[in-house]
C-alpha cells in the first residue's frame, strides 16, 4: 500500500515519540512510536489497556519508491483506522507539584 495519503502522515506526526496514552474508540490505549534517525523508518505498537487488542506497523519513507506501510499481521485498514482515530493525551499539560508534608 502507498501511504502518501497526507492525513495518514499528519495524523502519524502527531503520535510522539517514545511511549503515550490516549484514547481511540472507547478505550485507552498505550502507544510507542520509534523513528529512525535518518526519518526513512517509522516503527508503531499500540495496545488496548482494557483488552487484548493490538496495533503495529512500519512505515518505510523512501524517496525511489514512496512510502510503504508494513502492517504486522493485520489489515492496513485496521493500522489506517487506528492512526486517524487515536487521540494522544496532550503533553503539554502543567504537572502539579507534589505536596510536601509538613509544610504550612
């Protein structure tokens, strides 16, 4: 499959790197997400915290051939409707301070 579809690619740009929560669908989902270093290889495991269902995938972006999703034994249909539905929690949010105890 090619995957230039830009909503695919912009939505995949939003997963950050490493390891997130979030939600798609009705659940809450963990996510990890490991890019290359030269940006020609994007890697994605995803699992359903409340079950058993999985995610997973790469995705190769070669300038000769385009980029080409790599699902891993699942349908690219099921990583396309994951990658456009899962809602990353924001991490920008303020963490609050841990409250001292003793403190006036």
């Amino acid at each position: 499959m090619n995957t230039a579809d830009d909503s695919f690619t912009r939505a995949l740009a939003r997963i950050p790197e490493g390891y997130s929560e979030g939600d798609f669908g009705a659940g809450r989902w963990g996510v990890t997400v490991k890019r290359s270093p030269d940006g020609k290889r994007v890697w994605l495991y995803a699992e359903d915290l409340a079950g058993s269902d999985i995610v997973s995938f790469n995705l190769y972006l070669l300038e000769a051939s385009g980029s080409t999703l790599k699902p891993c034994e699942m349908s690219s249909e099921k990583v396309i409707a994951f990658v456009l539905g899962y809602r990353p929690d924001k991490q920008d949010q303020p963490k609050l301070p841990a409250k001292r105890s003793g403190s006036r």
